[in-house]
C-alpha cells in the first residue's frame, strides 16, 4: 500500500511516499481502508515535534511513522473479539494514539469508530472527530445571552465551536489572522478581531473564551473574564499550558473566575451529536481544499501555517 511516512521531526519536506505491506488488524481493531483523513493542527504539531507534548512517545523520533487521525473509509478486515464491525461497513473516527490516515489503509481500534451517516460523504465525515469533539465539548454550559469568544475561529474546530455556540443562543467573537475575519463571519460570528491588530484580551468581558492556540499570559486571559466566567484552553505553548495549570488556576479563584485546560474525551460518544446536527443540515462542514496522498506536505502547511478556513482533505481511494 502507498503511506506518507517520516523518520524525523521537521518541516513537510521530511515527508516521503513509500510502498508497505497491507496490516492486518490484532484483537479489537478494524482495518480500514481509507477514503478521505482530514488535518489537524495536531497533525502538524507532531509532525514539527512541537510543542513538546506532541513528541510524547517519541522523544527523539516518531513514535507513528504515518500521521492523520480523522478517517473515514470501508471496513476491510477485522481482527478477533471486533463485535461492532464487519468487512464492507462505512466507518468515521478519530484515530489518535495509532494514527496511520495518510496511507491507502490504516489500523484502528474499533472503540474509537463509528459508522458514517448516510447524510455525509466520506469526506465531510471525516472532518468532524477532533474537531467535533472539541467544539462540542468546549461550549458545553453555554447559554442564551453569554458572551462566547473563539481564539483561532477560523480553523475546524473554531468554526464547529461558532456555530453551536450560536445555536445556544451566545454572543460570538471570533479572533483569527485578517485573511480569516470573512470566513469567520459567515460561520456565524457576531464580531471578529484581528489578533494581529487587536489584543482580544483588552475585549470583553466574555462569559467564556474557548483558546485553541493559546500564548498570552494568563492574567490577561482573567482581565478579559466576567465574573464568574470560564476561561478553557486546547492547545498552545507549553510555557502557557503549565501556567494556566498552576497559576491560572489560583488567580481565577480569587476572583471568582475559572481559568483551566479543556480536557477533550474522544471517543464516538463525543463527536456523534455534532455528526447528527451536520447530517441534518443544523451545522454546516467548510472545506476549504482537498489534496490527494501525493501533496500531504502541502495540506500539512495549509493547515500549520494558519491559511486553512475550517477544513483541509485528503483524498485518499
């Protein structure tokens, strides 16, 4: 089978095309061959080998040789105890700890798939496991009226977490690079700041601000706090996470505000109600541009360096 693979941690020319030997699933895991892996930022992360938290299992090289988590594609081969799933089943999920979606066939356990709606091609489905997740999971406990901001609004994630903050009834800033700000209006925002031009921390006061990239300090973040509001970060420097652990955590309760670390569960059960709102045409998917196996380094860039509005693909069969 043709995979992208790579043996040390740098820029996409680090990746390479090369022919391997179809796996064959172990206990609990399906094979499957792959239609369509959409990019996370996750995936660029690990590809860079920063920050530091994404070399975990790899210190000094990959842990996975192949990237890509979110697939979609048909069941090929299962392997003993796999109760779910059978060869020929149309399956969507998140493949985080064994990754392997940018090859023509992938490895996974069958906890973390789910079968794809009828609703959404292979492709669309593909875009909702990571970034569904978290958009779902961080506006959860938004209500009408809130005042919802969305650092880095622009990407999958972001633009999920708009629109069903939206659905809630919130208030939304979006914040993203000037390239983004249309994009970002027409998901759904009521405002959008430059990030650039604009410190969004000096807005406000939100009643949650959801940081998908988050590298300010952490008393900017409680300056830009209402009362009793609810700061969550996803991803960022490690400098920034360690003090929202530590720091932030006293300084919000002193003033009655809550600064933490979204802790995403993964998982079917944490990606399939926004699977079900987006087949039923109550969320819409953006993707901005499909890549076939063959250009991963440069949809690995598209994403990585801030220029993708919600979605990049790559189609794979």
């Amino acid at each position: 089978m043709r995979a992208v693979v790579y043996d040390r941690y740098g820029p996409p020319d680090v990746l390479r095309i090369e022919n391997l030997p179809r796996p064959s699933p172990a206990a609990r895991q399906v094979l499957v061959k792959v239609a369509a892996t959409s990019v996370n930022l996750s995936d660029w992360e690990t590809l860079r080998g920063s920050p530091l938290y994404s070399r975990i299992g790899g210190l000094r090289s990959p842990a996975r040789r192949t990237l890509g988590s979110d697939i979609a594609g048909w069941v090929d081969a299962v392997g003993p105890a796999v109760t779910r799933f059978r060869p020929g089943d149309e399956v969507y999920g998140d493949n985080l700890m064994l990754k392997g979606g940018f090859a023509e066939y992938a490895i996974a356990p069958e906890s973390v798939l789910a079968r794809r709606p009828a609703a959404l091609a292979f492709a669309e489905a593909s875009t909702i496991p990571q970034a569904g997740a978290i958009a779902w999971q961080g506006t959860d406990g938004v209500a009408a009226g809130q005042r919802v901001l969305i650092n880095g609004a622009g990407g999958g994630s972001g633009s999920f977490a708009i629109q069903l903050a939206k659905r809630l009834g919130a208030q939304v800033t979006g914040v993203d690079n000037a390239g983004k700000l249309d994009f970002i209006r027409s998901a759904g925002a009521d405002k959008v700041i430059d990030y650039r031009s604009e410190d969004f921390t000096r807005s406000g006061p939100y009643d949650l601000i959801l940081d998908l990239v988050a590298h300010r300090s952490v008393f900017a973040y409680r300056r830009a706090l209402a009362p009793g509001g609810r700061y969550r970060c996803v991803g960022g420097s490690v400098p920034t996470l360690l003090r929202v652990l530590t720091i932030g955590s006293l300084a919000g309760r002193l003033t009655r505000r809550r600064l933490g670390m979204l802790a995403v569960k993964e998982g079917p059960a944490h990606f399939e109600p926004v699977a079900g709102l987006c087949a039923a045409g109550d969320l819409g998917i953006h993707i901005d541009r499909t890549f076939t196996l063959d250009e991963v380094p440069e949809a690995l860039a598209q994403v990585g360096e801030g220029r993708a509005l919600g979605k990049v693909i790559v189609s794979v069969s």
